[in-house]
C-alpha cells in the first residue's frame, strides 16, 4: 500500500494565523483514492525547516505532497530550497511566464517583476498546469519517489490535485483498499453513544476499526475497514453500519459526506414544505448552513434575524407582554417567534433560535449559554432549551447545530 | 529560545474528516510567550505512528504538546503509549475517578465501565486538571524536556492549556521575543499590494521579515521580529507599519486580531448607526459574521435573509418588473433591496448582497460567480459587482468578505 506525506509550509500554519484547511482537503482526496496518510508535517519557511521536513517526508513515504511557499513574494522560498537540496539549476521556465502575460492581458493589468521572476524553475520539474492563478506546481521524481510541490493558496492547489495529481496517482499507484463509513449522529455524548454500541464494536474483527468524533452537539462514528477485497469489506462494514444503526435510532442523522443540511435539504424536498428561520443568538448561522446546500431555493424561503427586541416585535409580531414577562431567551418567546415567522414569510416550517450567546448577558436563572430552540408549523410546534458553555463562538456553533437537529426531526416526523 | 512542536494524533486529520484548528490555537498562544514553534506533525493513532511522532517531536523541542487519543473509547490509545514507550507503568488514578463520579451525579446520568478505564495513568503523570470534561490533562518531564499530553476536544484542550499549561511555560520559560504586528487588507490581490510596498520591504533588516496571507478577498500583511529588545523591535515594527499603510491607504481595514465585523462594529457604534443586512446568496453569512463580535446588540439589528423571488418582493418590496427586466442578480436589485431594508428593519445603514452562487445558475452575462454588492443610508448607496469563481462555497464566502469590505468603508464616509 502506497504512502503520502502531507508537507505544509508557512510560519502562519504555526503561529496558527492560518487554519490548514488544504491538507484536510488532501488528505480526504488521497484517501479516497486508497493511498494512506502516514504523515502530515507543518514546518517553518526557513531553508534548514524545509529540508528538514522533506528528508522526513521521504524517509516516511512515497508521494510528498507540498504546499506553500511557491507565491511571487519575498516570503516564498521553496522551489530554491528543493532545487538546492536535490542540486538542481533554476531555469526561467517560458510557457509559464507567457501564460501569466496573457491572463493578465486579460484582466487589464500589467504584471510585475515579482511575476517574471516566479517563472524560473528548478529544471527537472515538470511543470503542473495551474489555471487559478500565477505559479504553477512541479513534480520531481528523485529516489524512486514522488515529490510534488503547489501555492498554498486553497483553490490554486485544488486545481492542481484535481488536474495534474490526483489522476497521476489514480494512474500509477495502486493499492490496497480502505473503506470508510461513517455514521452521522445529533444529540447525545460520545461516551454515552460508545456505551450504548459497545456489544456491537467488540465483535468486530481486527480489520475494522471505530473512531468518534465529536463536535458541539454532533458525533460521528467513522468505521475503517483494510483488505484486498473492496466489495466484501463494504458488505462486513455495511453489517455492523446497520447494527449500529438499529441501536441509536433517531440520533442517526445522515451518513459519509452527508450533513444536517443536505439531510433537512432532502426531507424538505421530498415532502414538498418551505422552511425559514428566525434567529437571534445565531445571527443567521443557520439560514447560512442551510444554504451551503446547493439547490437550497427549492425548499428554503428566507429568514429573519431579530437581533434587537424591537425587531422580535415589529417584524415576528412577538407580544411586547412576553418579552416582559419571559424575556427574550424563553420557551414563550420562541414559540411565537416561529408563528411570527411562518405568518411573514410564509412558509410551512420554520425554526427559531434565541439564547445568551455571552460573554455578557447571563443571570442566574439563564447563564451564558441557555438556548431556547422551538420549530413548528401552522398546527404545532415542539420546543428544547439546551445549556451550553461559557465560550460565545462555540456558544453560537453548539446552538446552530442542535437547532438544524431539532427542524431535522420536525420534518422527519411530518 | 525554547522550541515547541505540537502533535496531533488522530486518523481524522489525516483523512481530512476533521479540520484542525487546535494546532492552530495552540500555536497563536505559544507565539504569544515568545516560544517558537519549530513543527506541527499529525500522527496516525497507531503505536508506530505516535512513537515515531514523539521521538521526532523530543528531537525538535524542549516542549511537545501532545493532543487526542485520550477520550473514553476503545480507539484511544496515546497514554498507554507514552507509558509504554518512556518504561512508566498505568496506575488508577483515584481523584480523577471521583472528579467524574461527581461530574455525572451532578448531569444525573450514570458513569460507564469505559470512565472508569479512562482513570488508569502512567505513575510519572502530572495530572493537570480539565474542568471541561473527563479525561485530565498529563506532563511528564523525560530528558529534560516537557512532554504534555491533552484531549482533542477543543474546549476540554483549551481548558486544560489556558489553567495548566501556559501559565507553566510562562512561569519556566524565558524568552528571546518575537514581535507580530499584521496589517489587514481587503479589495487587492497579493502581488499588486507586494509591489505597492516593494520599496518599503527591500529595506527591511534582515531580523524583519513579512508574509502575505491572502484569503478570497483579503490579505494579512504579517509583519514579524525577532531579537532581546522587546520595545526596539516594537517601534521598528511600527515605523515600517505606518510607511506601509501610508501606501495601500483605504486597502487597510484593521490590524492583528481585528477582524472586518469588529472594525465594522467599532465604526457603528462610534457613529452612532444601526446596520442590517438584506442576504441573498450569502443566506445570512454577513449577519452571522456581524454577531461573532460580542456587543453587536449595540448597532447590529437584525438581517432578512430573501432567497427566495417572492421575498425579495413581498418583504423588501423590489419591483417585480426590476426582478423581471433585470434579473435578482443586478445593481437595480441590490439598489432596491437596500431601499427595503432601512424601510424594513428601521436601521440607518443597510448592505445587500444578491450572487450566482454556484454550480448551477450562470448565464453568459452572469456567469457563475457574479455578485452584486449594494450598500447605503436612505440619501446615498454605492455599489460593486464582483467576479468570484466557481466552487459555491469559496463564492459565498468571497461575496461575504467582500460586502463586509464595502459596508466597512461606507460606514468610515459617513
């Protein structure tokens, strides 16, 4: 079985200015491909960093993948460092430079020295068609290895993965398969789902494995399967999958790459409702997960955000008596938040969220992190008030991800 | 200078399941303490993964955090590990075991077989406490460097970092210091901002340097130095700062942690003026970037998210003929949906956005990607038209920033 190392360059990576979304990406595409992940390393753009990186790479595995450091800016060393470690000239590199011309050219702009002198490159590269952007990526063989070298910048490097590296590797290396499968799950612990499975996970066999991944209100249970035979391991996976499954009952939401969305998403659409949401703490976090489904105007309308107590009752037509009475952050207020939202935009469902999202705001009664969550239509509505901590983002996250829950169940039990 | 390397362990974050953003806390609050990150590497959760990881790591550091594989379940392996690998035998830890039968008692659920596994510690383990859930934190202290083994979770890590780990580092670490000054640009790509501050940067001693950290539509000018003289090297990173900024002028919306929404929000409140938000393609990503900002109830009050034709209509009352000649995405929408949503919301300030988002949808006119921006008070509104790419997610995102950007400098005309 074929091994990749993942080498990310940038002091941002490692000051974390930057959150390393790439090499998740990477590591996703490689691994469907059934290449294995053995490594991923995020080293320093200083010479001695990078090469000490790459002999760790090559010591590790047979494709190196790398990214950054390739830009048009005084920061962007590593095509030096690589062509210096495996004592390689640079060469200026002609098609690269006319493709740069012409696609300035076409923006109406002139291109600077730093672009002429991005085109020189080491001289056994072979070059990586990047249609995103200026520098394109190399590929070295050296060692009976592949060392393959993109921009750091996300959509340049997936351009090249999806054109020149992933088809390369499809081609050239075969391997060993590894199946995942993964169960997608809302509302309860990791330890308490664990216990709940455990009978099932103790008769598996030694090739497959389970890992839980929480995350604010959501775990998934990825399992792994290794083996020769792709079509027997989706089978045993499948098995136990369906076990698992049986046992947890309505927390299973989805599965693989499936998410609450694309899930409310295709409920929606098969029961033909439209769905809104108002919502306070949230700012309109769900609306926007909501949307991240491509095709969402099929079944979602629109939302309101009612920040403010004025808005909560001009707009939602919310009763100033129970804000009053029940205050902002209540069971009564969010009721009526959803018939005020069905009436306004006219939709079959809808969901609405308000609570203390901190690091203010908190009283005894309803510290930082108390969440009122109530979904409806005309006809009735269901209700959860959930605690959680004391952190506004992961207050804000935690509420958005239990209230999708919530209108996934409504709407399943439509 | 001490060195730190951060480990993370988890098949997750090779396979790109989970984004890892605790490397990157982790790394901006070491860099804080003037301790240098010298490496991140994610490990495999197998034994050969996590040694190897580990005696690479003592081989770079003086201190190694070590993140994951410490939950309750069966796929946590990393404290039998280390205590394997560095001779140390498992002990039952005793006022772990009774932190969490208290901890249950006071959620009224009951403890499972598996909490009780997750008590055993390597006798050598400096227990540090987490509050935020039940596995502990554990130091150990082998050759001379200081090895510190946390859970993955988030919350549960930064918990443990933030009582346990850091006020360690601070209090037996002392430092050469690193100075970090970021100037934050939006509306300008990479290289036309580099060659703007080319002369600038070509002066630069050599203990000074700058990284370009571009994302869809932004980019992070960071500059950083190093040396003994903490003051010095603030007032050098200061001076070059300001010869920057006199350049790029309007380009630049903030510095260091300052994000669009908090400069945003500093703005409003200053001027005394309420915003809101009128989303389309965005589906509420502005406003839920509005209220990542804790106090956004002072001037932010409230969005309506119209995705839908008929809203557009019915709530911000755009002209149906203006949807009919000219299409949802067009200046005259945008223009009108602002007009709607002062009306609508009562603020002072509105911003819309209306975009093809992505896959589908795109016309030649409007190819995927196209985006119409509108921002404005009840006398005055000015609008751009951008052209993102064509991954939905990037597009929306894209939109976002650049309608933040647009907001930003209206509010600063006003």
């Amino acid at each position: 079985m074929h091994k990749a190392v993942i080498l990310t360059i940038g002091d941002e990576l490692l000051i974390g200015q930057t959150i390393d979304t790439n090499s998740a990406w990477m590591g996703s595409e490689l691994n469907k491909l059934g290449v294995h992940i053995e490594e991923k390393i995020a080293i320093q753009d200083t010479k001695e960093g990078i090469v000490s990186g790459i002999d760790r790479a090559m010591s590790k595995g047979d494709i190196i993948l790398i990214t950054g450091g390739l830009g048009p800016t005084k920061d962007d060393i590593t095509k030096e460092v690589i062509a210096d470690h495996f004592g390689m000239d640079m060469i200026f590199n002609k098609p690269t430079w006319e493709r740069i011309e012409a696609l300035f050219a076409r923006w109406g702009r002139s291109t600077t020295p730093a672009h002429r002198d991005q085109c020189y490159m080491p001289d056994q590269a072979k070059i990586l068609e990047n249609k995103m952007g200026t520098a394109p990526g190399m590929l070295f063989e050296v060692d009976g290895k592949v060392l393959i070298s993109m921009p750091g910048v996300p959509y340049e490097m997936k351009y090249i993965m999806e054109h020149s590296v992933l088809p390369m590797i499809k081609e050239n290396f075969t391997n060993q398969s590894i199946i995942h499968h993964t169960i997608l799950t809302a509302g309860e612990g990791e330890s308490r789902i664990a216990a709940q499975i455990d009978d099932i996970v103790n008769q598996f066999p030694k090739h497959i494995s389970i890992a839980y991944l929480p995350n604010l209100g959501t775990v998934k249970l990825r399992l792994t399967a290794k083996g020769s035979n792709e079509e027997e391991l989706r089978n045993e996976v499948k098995k136990y999958g369906i076990q698992i499954e049986n046992i947890l009952g309505d927390l299973v939401y989805g599965h693989d790459n499936e998410s609450l969305a694309s899930v409310i998403g295709k409920i929606a659409l098969e029961k033909k409702l439209k769905i809104g949401t108002a919502e306070s703490c949230t700012g309109g976090l769900v609306a926007s997960k909501l949307v991240t489904v491509s095709g969402a105007s099929a079944y979602f309308e629109g939302s309101i955000v009612t920040y403010s107590y004025r808005l909560k009752e001009t707009i939602l037509n919310v009763n100033p008596q129970t804000l009053i009475t029940y205050g902002a952050v209540s069971e009564e207020t969010v009721i009526e938040m959803v018939t005020g939202t069905i009436n306004h935009l006219g939709v079959d469902v809808a969901v609405a969220i308000s609570g203390i999202a901190g690091p203010g705001g908190g009283t005894e009664d309803k510290p930082v992190g108390t969440v009122w969550i109530a979904c409806g239509n005309k006809t009735k509505t269901v209700t959860l008030r959930i605690q959680a901590g004391k952190d506004r983002q992961k207050n804000i996250e935690y509420a958005s991800n239990y209230a999708m829950n919530v209108l996934r169940k409504f709407l399943q039990a439509q």
